[in-house]
C-alpha cells in the first residue's frame, strides 16, 4: 500500500479536524511524509494551515474549490489544542493563540482571519491595543516590532510601496547613504497613509522602535 494511503486511512481514523506533520512522522521518512501530504493536498482531503499544520478538507464539485471541513472558529480552537495555547477574539475579529512563556512565530491562515500569536513576553502590548486601540498613552516602549505588526493586522493594513517611495530610495542608494527602512518602519508608512495613526503617533512608535533596536545591538 502506497504511503499517501496508509496516511489517508490514518488521517480518516482521526476524531478531530486539524492534523500536525509531527503525528504522521512514524509513517514514513521526511521525504515519504512530505510526498504523500502533497498528494492529499492535491486530492483535495488536506488543506495547509501553516508549517506542519493541515486541516482535513473536501472539494466542491461544481466550483473545484478545497475548503475545510469545519468553520474558522473550530479550526481555531482544534490548532490551539494541538500547540498547546488558548484561543480569544482580538481587534476586528482576529484570531489570537496565547502561547503563554513559550515564543511560537508559526505563521498560520485560517480562512480569512488573521492570527496573532500573544505570550508572556509581548502580553502588555498586546492587551493595550485590544482594550484601548485608540489610546496612545499605551504604546509600548517593549516589543514594538510585534505591537506593530499586530496593529497593522488588527486594521487589515499593508505597506504598498508608492512611486514617491521607490524615488525616494533610489536617491537614497545613489547618495550612498546606509540608512535603510524595514518592514517595522513600512508598516508605520502604511498605518499613517490608512488614517490609523496619527504623525506623531507614528513619530512615537518609531522612535521607541529604534530605541530599542539600539538597545539590543
């Protein structure tokens, strides 16, 4: 029997809905596994979460469109049973796994929810935003790379650079000058650009951001 096939029946045997590539392992080498788990997701029975994360899933007949079995919010909850964190609502409906003291940067898409990761480390910053987004007094001086990133989330903002912007960095590498942004500093550009932030709340956010790169150098 093929390995696609023993992990096809193992995988129907399962009670639950979601799947980690850590419970298939014994079944076969990396590349076995890895192989057979491209053949499900093709058949349309597995859909990818994130790495090492699927969820069982079926395809529309009339549209060929793979969906998961279950919705969003169990799919939500079955993930963070099987990372062993706690699942809560956050700003605008986003998704959050509290990790508690360990540090899980796994990207993960269920549906079309955004998911955050909370734990020990950056819970201040984060419970700042979800219970006073508009308050600026809480902008952490902690971890501002994260509350950035969570708060373009929360909004649904992204940095799409402008034409201004990519003059603006040609006369920059031209002049010879070092000074570069990042993704951090981009999605401030954006979050201001959105209405999100105001100038000087951006101006705040960035100079704790760099305040604290320095710090850690």
């Amino acid at each position: 029997m093929k390995l696609a096939d023993r992990m096809r029946q193992s995988i129907r045997r399962r009670s639950g809905h979601v799947v980690l590539r850590a419970e298939l392992a014994r079944l076969g080498s990396a590349s076995q596994v890895s192989e057979a788990l491209k053949t499900l997701q093709r058949d349309g029975e597995l859909l990818r979460l994130g790495a090492g994360v699927y969820a069982k899933a079926r395809r529309d007949e009339a549209t060929h469109e793979v969906t998961p079995v279950v919705d969003v919010e169990t799919l939500a909850r079955e993930v963070a049973l099987k990372l062993k964190a706690h699942v809560t609502t956050g700003a605008r409906g986003t998704l959050v796994l509290d990790t508690g003291d360990r540090r899980v940067s796994r990207k993960l898409a269920l549906g079309q929810s955004a998911v955050q990761y909370v734990n020990n480390r950056n819970r201040r910053a984060f419970t700042a935003l979800r219970m006073k987004p508009w308050d600026t007094t809480t902008f952490p001086t902690t971890d501002v790379g994260n509350y950035v990133r969570w708060l373009a989330g929360s909004y649904g903002v992204r940095y799409e650079p402008t034409a201004a912007d990519q003059w603006a960095e040609t006369v920059t590498r031209l002049a010879g000058d070092e000074v570069r942004s990042g993704p951090v500093q981009d999605l401030l550009v954006a979050l201001k650009r959105a209405g999100r932030l105001t100038k000087d709340d951006m101006a705040r956010l960035l100079v704790n951001y760099l305040r604290e790169c320095k710090q850690g150098v």
